[in-house]
C-alpha cells in the first residue's frame, strides 16, 4: 500500500497498492467513470485527467497526441505507482455526487485455523509419522524377523509398542532392511482411533525422516484441487488445480447420479475423477520435484455425490426422496483401490458428510474455519447451486442445503458464465445517464457476466434505481439501454462493439427473476434454520463465506439484493477454498482426523422443503432486498443516500 | 469290526472291520505271510488255507480248481465278513513263530481339541458371524445414510456398537438395502483384537444368516489342502487337496526360494500357488454347491516360506544365516489382493511363524493339538526334510526344525517314492529265508518305497536280523537277496518279475545312511531340547505325531528305528493334518484367532546348529536304534523276542 488516489472533484483519497490499476482504483473509492469494454482500453470511454503525479499508461490511438500532453489518460490502462490526484471529466461525472463507496476488501480474513494456529494451539501432529531407527542386524543368537526387529526398534527407541503392520511394505522389507545396514526409517499411521494399535505403512532405508509428505483433494463438481504438503517441515508445498474431467458426463451433481445410472456409468465416472487427481497430482510433484514415493496418505473432502463417486459408490438414492446417501463416514481406503497412482500403502481419508446436500466439502470447511469450537454464534455458508448453510457455534450446529438453483454460476442467466477471462466482474451505473462502468475479469473486452458480477450487477441497478424491489425494471425511464427482448424486458450492459462476441451483452427480467431466486432460497434457508432453534438473524455473531466463490463476492453488494445478512461487515469473514483448506488441516492433525466424524455427527441436517416456516420465508425472500425492509436497515439507508 | 481272523498254528486271533484284507489281516495280527507282488495277486506266494468260515476272494489263474476246492486262497485277493479260521501254509511258516504283532492303530487317537471341544468347551464363536436386521426404510423425517441405518439396527437389535464398515461392501449397499425393503444380513468381523471396532463386510438382502461360510487352507510345500466350513452349522462341509503348482518350480523350500530371487520369480511362485488353491477352492465349493460370495473369510497355515512365497514377500533371508524371515506375524491381507477369486470383503488370516523353519503350519499345529495348555509335558512333531519338533506344555514351549534331509519323504533314496500306488508300505521278513511280505498302497506291483515303507522295511530287516546297529548288512547271512549293486551292498525287496517297473527293487547300505541320519537329526533334535531346558526322555509325558506322514506311520518301527522316543505307546497321539485342522479352528473360534500370535510367541526358538550338545547327540543318533540302548528298552526286548 502507500499510493494514495485522489479523485475529483469529489475529493475521495483511496490507498493502493503500488501497481494498482486506476480503474479499479475508482472502483474501490466508490467514484464512477464510464467504461464500456471491461478494461481492455478499446472503448477510450474512461478518459481521466491526471492533474499531479506520475501514472505508468499505455498509450492507445483513443487518445491524441494533444489530449496526452495535457494529461489525459485512459483509466484502464494507468497503474498507480505513486500519489496520483486525478480529476474525473464531465462525461462520467455524478450530479448525485459518488456512487456508494466498494468496501470489497470488507470481512476478507483468513480463515481462523490453519496451520500456523494449528502449531500455536498443539494441534500440529500429523496422524502419519516417520520414526529413524538404527537397528542391531541379526545374528544366529538373535535372528527375530526383520519385522519383529523393526517393531522392537520402535518400541525401544521411540516408545512405541504393539504395532500393526500395512500388508504391502512387507513385501520388500527385507531388501529395505538390508540396504543400509538395518538403518530405516519406518513411516507410522496413528491415524486409527487412538485404542488401536499405530500401522507401520512404509519403510525406506537410511534416515528419510525429513521427507515427508502428504496430499489434500478437494473434489469439487467443477474444479479438482489437489495440495502437497510437507508434514516434516509443516508447510504447504504447492497446489494445482484442473476441472474434474467428469464434467464431460454432465455439469452438476444431479446430471452425474443419472449417468452413473447407466452401463458402465458410475465406473466411468469414478475412473474419469481419478485421471483428474492423477494428472494434477503428478503435475504438481514433478513442479516440485517430489517422487510420489515420499507420499504418506491423502485426506480428501468432497460433497456426498462426489465422495461416492470418487470411491465407485452408487449414489442412485441421493436424488430421489427421501434423499439417503449410501455412506456419510466412508471408511479409509487404499488409495490404489480407487486408481489413484500412488504406492501401494496409501490411505484415502475421506472427510464425513452430513447428509446428501451437505458433504465432506462443508464438513471441512466447518473444521477449517473452527466454527465447531467457537462460542460465537456463526452462519457458515457456501454460495453455490446447492448452496449449503451451517449455524451454530461450539455446543450445536445445524445445517442445511437450500436449492438455489445455478444463477450464481451462471446457470440460467442468458449471459451468464464462469469467473474466467472476459467476464464481467465489476459495474457501477450512472444513474442519470445509465452508462457503465464495466471491469471484466483481466480487463479485456467483456463476453459475459460471472455470479459475483451478476451479484453487482443488480446492487448497481438498485443503487442507479433501474430496478424496482420486485425485479422489475421501472416503466418510467427513459434510456435505450432498456428495452424489449427476446426473452422480455433487458438492459444492455455491454453494445456489441465493445463485446468480445459483436453482441449485445444483456441482463434479462427473467435472468432477474432467477437471480432473486436464488438469493431468496439461500435467505431464506440461513433465516429458517435459525427460527427452528428458536433465534434470530440479529443473534448472529459471525458469518463465514466459504467457496470459490465466496472469494470474489462483494459483501456490501451480496447484502443489498439480500443474499446476505445485514450485519456489521467486520462480522463477515471469509475462508476461500475451506473444503481444501479442512483436507490439508486434516492431513497436518491426528487431533482434526479423530475430530472430524464427531463435528459430522455434532450437524444437525434439516430437510429445508420439510421444515415449518421455510416456503413463506421463501416467498418473502423474493423481492430486492426483501419484503421486510427491516431486515437490511443498511441497505435502506444505501439506497437512501444514493437518491440524496 | 466285529469279525474275528484266527490264523493257524500261532493261534493268534484279531478283529478286523468288515471287509478287511486278508494279508494285511495278517499283518495286524504279526503273522508273516510271503507276498511278493504287493498284494496285486499275480506273485501266488501269498496262498493260505481257509479252515473255517467264509472269505470273498477273487480267483486268479494262480490257483487250480482242486486248490481252491480245498479252501486255499490267495490271502491279498480275499475279504474278510465274517469269523474265519486260516492256516498259514509251510512255506510262510516260521520256525520261531511270529514276528512281533504289529500295533499300527497304537496311538492314531484323533486331535485333543476338535470342533466338538470347541462347542463344549465354549470356545465356538467365529470371527465372522452374520446378524439379520430388518430396518425402518428411510422417509424424510428419517433420512440417514443407509450405513447409519444399518450401523442403527445392529446397535438396537444385536446390541453392537460402534461400528466400522469394510470399504468395498459399501458400493452396492443402496441396492441391497433396497432389495427386499431394507431386510438385510450382514457379515461382521470381529477378527481384530476386542478392543478394535467389530467391521461389517459383507451386506445380504433378506435372511442369510444360516448361509455363511469360511475356508481353511493348508498351503504345503507340496500339497495345498483347502477345506469348506460352516460357520452357522458349525461344521467342515468338504475338504479338497492338490499338488502345490509351485512344484514346477521346484521340489522343496530351498529351490523354491532360489528360484523367488530370478527375474520374476517370486511373482511366478505366487501366482502359481494362487492359481493351485483357486481350482482347489472352486472345485470343492461346486461339488458343495456353495457360491463363493458367501465365504466371509479364509484362515491359511503354511510353513514360513510358503507363507512369505503365497504373500508375494521376498524370502530371500530365510534361507541365508542368521535365517531371518521377513515377518512371523503376517497381518490380515485383502485375498484379492492375492490373487484369490473371492469377493472384495474377504481378509486372509495366516497363522503366525515362530521363525525361518518352525512356521505357521507348526504354529497351527500346536493350536489343534492344545499342547500350549496341557499340563502334560509334551513332544510335538512333524516329520520331514525340515522336521519340526516343540516340546513344552501349558506353560512354556520349546520349538527347533532338524535338517533331517528328505529321506523320509524318499528323497536321496534310490528306491524312494511318495505314498503314492505302489509304493511299499508294509514289510516284514521271514527271518531264516529273507523271503519279504510285501503290501503296497493299492495292494498293486510295487514301484517303489513310501516313507512309512521305510521305516517299516528297516524295522523288519533289524528284527530279522539282516542289518547290525551301524546299519550294515551282515556279512554272514547266506541269502542272494544280499548283492553288491552299483551303489554298494543292497538288499532285493522284490525281484524284477513282481515290479511295475521289471527291475528289482532294492534298498542299499547308502540308503540306509541317509535314513539313519534323517532319523538321528530328529532324535538328537527333541533330545537337544529338552537337555537344554533341563529336561530328560523319560520325562516326556505324551508324544504328538503331525503331519501327513504321521498319518502312515508305524509307531512301533518307528520306535525300533529309534526316530521316536520309546515311551508307553498309549502316550503317542496322532492328529493328522494338523496345520489345516488348526486354520479350520482358527476360522471357527475368534478365542484362538486372538490366541494364535501369543501361542507364536510362546514357542522359543533354538537354532540347533547354534545349541551346546546337538552334535554330539547326533553323532550318537547315527546307530541303530541309537549307541545307548538304554534309551530304547522295548526296542531291546523286541530284538531278542525275535531272536528267541
């Protein structure tokens, strides 16, 4: 930080960091400048002019020689490398003074447990550990096994008695034993409850008790994330993602369990994620020139359709009712069993689910973020389309999943898409003249519009009044930028010249009315769950976001069209990839592992469509930000302020 | 029995089952009879004189019509049904009447601890037991996973908590709960020790419970027993048996593991024995008509090569000083992972190893025979190229395998075969004209000679006095059975024209040599032992004979040889196959399941190469019955009963 902005006329500093782009600076100080083209610098719409100080621009034939010389710059195409002030020009400018200030950065935290808490608190202990011993080698008047040997090594030299033994590493014990004069190092599973006796997995010859390593997968729908962590030093190593290769059978969870129906489905599909996992994997080993060898297990988290179809387990019964999945505990398997390239004596540990729409990826995210052990009272929620919701705090939690539909992904929306290059990211409105301003996702030309830029699409059009509380747009404006589609009533976002596909970019009545959906559905699952155990939202604490998506979501934003809770932004935090996050905990702590069936089973799952209250709540829930205004005091007074 | 054989002028009388083989009559009685060819019926030397009663004979060309009129039959073609009177003939008559009876059945009483014992003692609880459950099918006010709900009706119904479940059984869970409305079976492991969770492995739809089974094998090194139980009837169903197919590979443990060290050939080994006990396997399950997936678990007892060679585990060390095997305490290994055509769920339990040559087939063996809590002190021993001997009772074990060379097994013996068809079994001499009573299995031409063949054969060659305690012939018989051959001086059992083969079938000095030495390493064996826990012979309480050698052994001559120590022959038992009967033990009692590592553990090893005193022992083993004959009174008595 230490680059201070200044935008005027209004007189607004923001501090960013060095190498910011202007736009988004304006962006973050809540000032307006027209943008049509995402940022890509083609539309010359977002002329400032830098009045002192110095920008680092790209120069584009939109600008005259003449307009240069006297200071004007694309926004889009400026980096901030000093204090800048910088004076906003007519076109873009507000009568109504600024739009209401971004607070993006807001509640973004790290999660409240990890691996440097996890060290400061005890609970670093990975479950698997590697012991050096140097043994006596054998003679005609002490000629025990090699394994008997190895197990009276342990139990002298490190304390510990009555071993077990993994099948596979017995079968080059021997020559391992051998190779270095009986010096080995013995890799131990204390992952079983701690009544059961440790496993000996692995045994390398000489003293490798330094490398050491473990992985944690996040089977997600969309996205495989795969983590090499080094549980020696205590560190994470790297970390690869691909799309689960499974999407080629179907894009959600519900079109994946009807074809793991078919001939040969549910093998395909569980040989198709484990290509996925072994192609990462390797990947990220050969980056960081691991043998996978040095692999001692794999903790996984995944939602409960993903977690049996990773293990080949048919999931035929978690899509009809009443909704029972085969297995919330999946037992430790041997990773090789699913066709997972790794050596023989790998261990899967896969994280407990809760029910059919709230898995292993919410379990751990649970355990990431700590909620389990907190007093405060918590929502914990994971926006998606089965967004999953979590209230509780130390001594109950209960859960729930809420159908929200794909809107947030950009399903169902005729523009919608993934977060991914060309999407559009962020907008404001002038609410005058309704012109854009538009920053897409690597600021190039826009193509489509990704959830959380749905979700500022809408706060933008509430703000700028272009939409009435019921999604409508309001009959009484008068701009080309509304007008009759196809599929109803549309604001163009984007003109087909600044486009990347030659059209019209455009956001629906229709699309809106998912949207609200969608939102409602989440609300009004957080606001049921909650009325059930007899609270209410102001009784909550802290809210958690979890999820990819989560990430990007502009919290003021989010609670303006009523996605989420109006409450003080510093009670919002966000974990990113908690699922990840809870697998790579799970892998660092023994205590975490042993944790985990029991914060599963400490989750009360209520069956939303079953629950008193939750269809009215629903209902209330579809209007921008809610029928009960009382709710969002902060999005009234928002709103307030941008018509003052 | 029931029918009474008096043979004339000896007046001797014997009971004998129905049926029963005139000649071999005979021998039980110790009535010499001459018999040439076996028993096959073509020598005619066999011929007696039936008195009085009735005999079912096959009449040969060897007999005239007249003869036969006269009651003269051939004693190896006629079948005892009744009480009859036989008159041997002069030239089978001997002058000093009859050679000592015969006490083969001495001692042949079935295994201490048996499935009754089992029952009765309290002890017949298997691991794996099946526990029916007819469970509330889901709603959505019930909608727990279906493992939940069967972990839920077992904890109420069977009172079993705290479940773990098996990996594989959980991919068609969902459908076998549903198959007949969530009435299901399931198999249960209480395998692990009790403080581990019991696992469910296997789910049935409906009432299996009285359908449950397990299989016991005995892998030899050469033959591969494999045996059928019934763990709800608490019964064996059927028991198969077939060479080793590793045999290709090599004769014994010490080839076998030469050829585990070449490219491959361990994998070779184990995929050959894998591949022997499936046709095994599935040849008794069919002729039973039991489907394989209703095997819960499979118990295996082999010696410590054979265990390591079946597990895919180098053996490398067992067969270099100090003689270290990999492991002695094989863990449970999924049998797929083996190779073994059986579901997913079933675990293979091998009984532990004591060390490089006293392995789990010995192991077993002193489960089944319940020396590890006799009061009596014991001596337990398998005879064969690696004799094992254990001495101890209830409260300490001894254990040591002898070198003793495969003579027994007829190895190194130019006429040595297996108890195969043919094969000399029974033998005596007439004791002034050499002239052999020969009974071969099959009571067909002889081939060769069995193991038990050779015992008996020296037995009878000390009674006649052919042989002197150094086991030389004696120079002054007049006999041309006595030769010179091209190995040294032997001695013409049966002549060209009684053979299969057309040539003379002899034993020579040579021979003799190697028996004594494989019988001397026995003796000074178990002597050893018990000086160096500071004990004597006549200490010895009761003899254990195991093994399928044991089967055919004449205890008597085995005594006379000096193999076996001279104790009261009501103190030998004989149990048999006892490293099979073990693993079907194991397989019906969990108790001994448990027991079976601590009764490892018990049995202290001794290296006899490395113990004070074995070689002198030896050396003076190397005599027949042994240099102080003190040890062998009724041996003593039994030479000059003949010589009287």
């Amino acid at each position: 930080m230490g680059n201070h902005v200044t935008f005027k006329p209004y007189e607004i500093t923001v501090e960013v960091a060095d190498g910011e782009n202007l736009l988004r600076a304006a962006l973050m100080a809540g000032v307006h400048i027209n943008a049509s083209c995402g940022g890509e610098g083609v539309c010359g719409k977002c002329k400032v002019l830098l009045e002192s100080g110095e920008l680092t621009s790209t120069r584009s034939g939109l600008l005259s020689d003449e307009e240069f010389d006297l200071g004007y710059r694309q926004a889009c195409q400026s980096f901030v490398h000093g204090d800048v002030v910088i004076r906003i020009p007519p076109e873009s400018l507000l009568d109504r003074r600024t739009l209401t200030r971004r607070r993006g950065g807001v509640g973004l935290r790290p999660s409240p447990i990890d691996l440097e808490t996890l060290k400061s608190t005890g609970l670093y202990n990975p479950a698997f550990q590697k012991k050096f011993v140097a043994l006596p080698p054998p003679s005609l008047s002490d000629n025990a096994c090699d394994l008997g040997r190895l197990e009276q090594g342990l139990a002298r030299q490190h304390g510990l008695d009555s071993l077990a033994a993994d099948f596979f590493m017995l079968r080059h014990l021997a020559q391992v034993m051998r190779q270095d004069n009986f010096r080995v190092t013995a890799t131990l599973d204390f992952a079983q409850r701690r009544s059961r006796k440790p496993r000996v997995v692995q045994v390398e010859p000489g003293d490798t008790s330094q490398r050491h390593y473990a992985i944690a997968i996040d089977v997600g729908t969309t996205t495989v994330w795969v983590q090499i962590l080094d549980l020696a030093a205590g560190k994470i190593i790297g970390t690869g993602a691909d799309y689960n290769s499974q999407m080629s059978y179907g894009d959600d969870v519900i079109t994946r369990m009807v074809f793991s129906q078919k001939e040969q489905g549910l093998q395909k599909l569980q040989r198709s994620v484990a290509a996925t996992i072994n192609q990462v994997m390797h990947r990220v080993l050969k980056k960081h020139q691991l043998p996978v060898t040095e692999i001692s297990h794999i903790t996984v988290a995944a939602n409960t359709t993903m977690t049996h179809l990773f293990y080949g387990i048919d999931p035929k019964y978690i899509r009809l009712a009443p909704y029972t999945p085969a297995v919330c505990h999946p037992p430790p398997v041997r990773a090789r069993d699913l066709g997972l390239e790794v050596p023989d004596h790998v261990f899967i540990y896969a994280v407990s689910s809760v029910s059919s729409y709230v898995g292993g990826d919410i379990v751990a995210g649970v355990l990431a973020s700590g909620i389990y052990k907190d007093p405060k009272l918590t929502l914990f929620i994971d926006i998606g389309t089965n967004g999953e919701i979590v209230i509780g705090n130390q001594q109950w939690l209960a859960c729930a999943a809420c159908s929200a539909g794909p809107a947030f992904e950009g399903g169902g929306i005729k523009f919608g898409m993934r977060a991914a290059s060309g999407a559009i990211e962020e907008v404001s409105l002038n609410p005058e003249t309704y012109e854009p301003m538009i920053i897409t996702i690597d600021m190039v030309k826009p193509k489509g519009i990704c959830g959380s830029g749905l979700i500022n699409i809408l706060a933008a059009m509430m703000e700028a009044d272009v939409i009435s509380p019921n999604g409508k747009f309001r009959d009484d404006l008068n701009t080309p930028r509304i007008r009759l589609g196809d599929e109803g009533r549309e604001f163009v976002l984007a003109m087909a010249p600044d486009t990347q596909s030659g059209q019209d970019i455009t956001l629906s009545e229709g699309d809106i009315d998912n949207l609200m959906r969608a939102k409602g559905a989440m609300f009004a699952g957080y606001v049921t769950l909650l009325e059930n155990v007899g609270l209410k939202l102001e009784d909550l604490e802290q809210v958690i976001l979890a999820g990819a998506f989560g990430n990007f979501i502009n919290i003021d934003n989010a609670i303006a069209i009523g996605l989420l809770p109006d409450l003080p932004r510093e009670s919002y935090h966000y974990v990113g990839n908690a699922s990840l996050q809870g697998a790579s905990l799970l892998a660092f702590s023994r205590d975490l592992l042993e944790e985990e069936r029991r914060v599963a089973d400490m989750m009360t799952n209520f069956e939303l469509s079953e629950t008193p209250g939750f269809m009215d709540q629903y209902i209330a829930a579809l209007f921008l930000p809610h029928t009960k205004m009382e709710y969002f005091p902060s999005v009234s007074e928002r709103l307030k302020a941008a018509k003052d």
